[in-house]
C-alpha cells in the first residue's frame, strides 16, 4: 500500500511491527517511532540570494518500558534491518522488569494522514521559490528609498512520522510553508524594521497580493516618526497572535506535566481553583487543520482528536498537557488527568517531553458578549492596541509574563487617533492580567507560524492565536 511516503520509510513501516514484538519478549511495553524532516530556504537580500536545501535525516527511536522508566536507543541506520533488531535485543537486555503503571496502547489501528493544501509545495521547484523571494524583494525595495534593507525569506519544510506499538500502525506526511517579509528603514539618523508573514501548508502560502507587501513596508517607514510610549499600567487590546502568545507563555509551559513533575510549575498548587476571569478559556489542539502547530498523533501515539482544556471560564483544569512518561506517573497525584496529543520530540535521538502544539485563546460567542474587533475598539475608551509580537518569555515558577510586540496604536475614547508607538513591552503577573480580561472579540485566529523549545533546545513547531483580548498590563 502507497502512504505517500519515501520507498525507505515506507519499508520501514512494515518492519516497525517486528522490532515491537522482538521487545516485548522481554519488557510489558515497547513502541518504534521514526522521524525524517527535509525541505528547503530560499532567502533574498541586498547582498545576496541564497538556497539552502534541507537534506532528509532519518532515524528510528526505539523505546522500552520496564514499569517506572522508559529506556530508550536511536539510530540513523534506518535501512539495516539486522543492526535494527540487534539493537532492539541489546536495549531490552539491559532492562529488569518493575512493578508499575502499565501504559495503555490504545484501540487497533493502522492508519496514515497525510497534510492538505490547495497547491502541493513538493511540486515547486527552487527557481519558482526563488521567484517569490526576488519579487517580494522588488516590492518592498521599490516602495520608498527609506527602505534600506528589504529581505523576503521562503522556507519549506516536510516532515514524515512513523509510530508502532502493539496496537497501532501510524504514519504522518505534514508539510508547511511559510514566506516572511523584512522592510528595515532608515532616514539617516533612525533604524527601524518590520516583518510580515504568510504561512499554509502548501504553496498558496506564497500567493501574496502586493498590496500585503506593501503594506509591511509602509509600517516600517512610519516607525521612523513613532515615539516610544510613557511606562506604565494601561488597558490594552491585544492582536490574536499576542493573544495567543500569552495563553502560550502563562498556561502553556506552566501546563505542560513534566514542569509539574520537576516542581518548576506553579500551576500544580491551582489545579481547580481560579486564575482568570470568567472569560478565559484557553486550549491547545494539535488537530485544527492545516496550522503550524498542527499535528496528527504525538511522538506517543496518542491521536489530536481533542483539545486539552487547560483553563475554563477562568479555572485551571486537570486535563493539562501530557506525555506518556509523565502521565503514567502524574495521575494519581491529578484525578481528572488525561493522556493527551502533547508527546513530543525535537527529531528521534532527542526524549519526548510533553509540549505545546497549537495553543490559544478561545472567542467569546456573540450571544455572550463577544464583539468584532471595531467594537471592541469603540468599547475601550482610552486603551492601547497592541499588534506584531516578537518575542515572549515565561516563569512558570513565578507566574510573570513579558511579551515583545513591534507597534502599540493609541486609541482615545473608543476611537484609533493614529498615534503610533514602536517596540512596546508588555509585562504583569499572569493572574493578575488574565483576572483583568473584560472583551474578547468573535473570530477566532490562528495563523501563525513558529517555534518553540523549552529553555534553548527540544524544538518543535508551534502556533498561537485566539481573538483579540482586552485585558491590563504594564507597558514601557
């Protein structure tokens, strides 16, 4: 059967099945996973053009449970089937069997899912990729001689998973495309940059109108009159991706279970009780389609057929983000605890942690009070509209939240009077700013695209969003 993967991955999926099965002649519980990603960047700037292809980098990890660990062996060597079952004896050799928590396997399936796009990326040569780059380049280059340094980025990337245990057979092809434009402007005396992104699953990520483009470019230039906003506490509307990004630094980390487990989360000590208002919902789900974040199964092969709930009307949940590892010892410590789609790993020599996928903020229905985005702005009075986040950073320990966003626009009795701050910080305690939400608009948004480690390593691709959310916080 053709499941859309390479010859060599698709040989191997008929394999993993053995490699299991030779496990478990010793351990109660044994899974395979293989992982291959590849793609391809093209970027475009003043000084040159680049293309930099991402070779294909196979590799199977093997993973044995003993009753209280996982033991685990990995190798690139994903085409000798002997070394594979040689290693597979030696990894469980090893082992001596415990009493404890056995996992569960799940129902019988075998199954492969596969990414939907409106124009498939693998068909695209370099020089189309190419194209794209060198016309945004000309866009935004030919928009004002204060565009001083435009750069246009287009990165490809497709990535195959393969998991087995003794119940399922799953395998994965997930591609995803992003293009991203750079303006940076000067006038001499003042250096400023903005950026816009665009991304999809297949190509028609690239398809771009260049009024979008010039759009980016023409932020840039007027961040070379924009001022810097006076510190201090204000009432702010917060754009979906920043939005979401709160969700994702406040009750993304401090929610997933193995932080709980190291004691580096306070939100074990909230489980149940308040820490929002009662219009705080906040989610993350691998299965929305098509997102950045998205995912079909986790590393542990746990399907993204639901949500993990992490608030809900203002309260911490139970149903927090989880691991195989640590959801077998963390749930009789939680009761209401689940398995969710959260297993992750960087690529098959790294260990799965529990990790975010696509987490955010849910909308507020009409019925209930949600509004669109220009009466939310006409509700406000005098408030900040927040737009284009940068960076953010979490203390799950702590519970302070700092966020980086590139424009801040001042609105005065419910009205924009087109006064626009550049680079605005935005800090607060977490439930402190998430008691202050007060509006939420309808729609719901999650475009972005990017990534996300704990601390400086175990990578994995990540998306945020939500609505726009009116909440306090302090700016500088």
């Amino acid at each position: 059967m053709n499941h859309s993967l390479p010859p060599a991955l698709e040989s191997l999926r008929g394999f993993l099945p053995e490699l299991v099965a030779e496990a478990e002649r010793k351990v109660p519980y044994a899974s395979a996973l293989v992982t291959q990603s590849a793609g391809e960047t093209v970027t475009k700037s003043p000084a040159d053009e680049n293309t930099n292809p991402v070779a294909p980098r196979p590799g199977v990890r093997i993973t044995a449970w003993d009753g209280a660990t996982f033991y685990s062996a990995a190798t690139s060597r994903v085409g000798d089937r002997d070394y594979l079952v040689r290693l597979t004896r030696e990894l469980v050799e090893s082992i001596r069997v415990k009493q404890g928590p056995m996992p569960d396997p799940g129902d019988k399936l075998d199954r492969h899912f596969q990414s939907e796009f409106k124009e498939d990326p693998e068909k695209v040569t370099s020089q189309q990729r190419q194209q794209v780059c060198r016309h945004a380049f000309e866009v935004l280059a030919g928009f004002d001689q204060r565009i001083v340094a435009p750069r246009a980025v287009y990165v490809y990337g497709r990535e195959y998973r393969l998991f087995c245990n003794r119940s399922r057979l799953l395998s994965s092809d997930v591609t995803s495309v992003g293009l991203y434009f750079v303006p940076v402007a000067s006038d001499g005396k003042k250096q400023v940059m903005n950026f816009a992104a665009s991304n999809a699953p297949g190509h028609e990520a690239a398809q771009v109108p260049d009024e979008k483009i010039r759009e980016a470019a023409d932020l840039a230039v007027q961040y070379l009159s924009a001022g810097k906003i006076p510190a201090g506490e204000y009432r702010v509307i917060l754009d979906p991706d920043i939005t979401g990004t709160l969700a994702h630094e406040s009750f993304g980390h401090g929610c997933e279970v193995d932080a709980l487990m190291r004691g580096a989360a306070r939100a074990a000590l909230y489980v149940g009780k308040r820490v929002g208002s009662d219009l705080v919902n906040i989610v993350d789900f691998g299965g929305l389609p098509g997102r950045h974040g998205s995912i079909f199964f986790s590393d542990d092969g746990v399907l993204a057929e639901e949500p993990a709930v992490l608030v809900k009307d203002g309260i911490l949940q139970p149903t927090l983000m989880t691991d195989l590892y640590s959801y077998l010892h963390m749930r009789e410590r939680l009761p209401g605890l689940k398995l969710s789609a959260n297993g992750r790993l960087q690529n098959y020599s790294h260990p799965i942690y529990a990790r975010m996928t696509n987490t955010y903020f849910l909308p507020l229905a009409k019925e209930k009070g949600g509004m669109t985005k220009e009466e939310l702005i006409a509700d406000s009075g005098d408030a900040v509209l927040i737009e284009q986040l940068t960076s953010g950073m979490e203390d799950p320990l702590g519970w302070g939240v700092q966020l980086q966003a590139l424009r801040g626009r001042e609105i005065k009795a419910g009205k924009l009077t087109g006064k626009l701050y550049y680079q605005v910080g935005l800090t607060g305690f977490v439930p402190d700013v998430l008691t202050s939400v007060d509006g939420l608009t309808t729609e719901l948004d999650v475009s972005s695209g990017g990534y996300c480690g704990k601390g400086h390593k175990e990578i994995v691709r990540t998306a945020t969003g939500g609505p726009y959310v009116r909440c306090r916080m302090k700016l500088g």
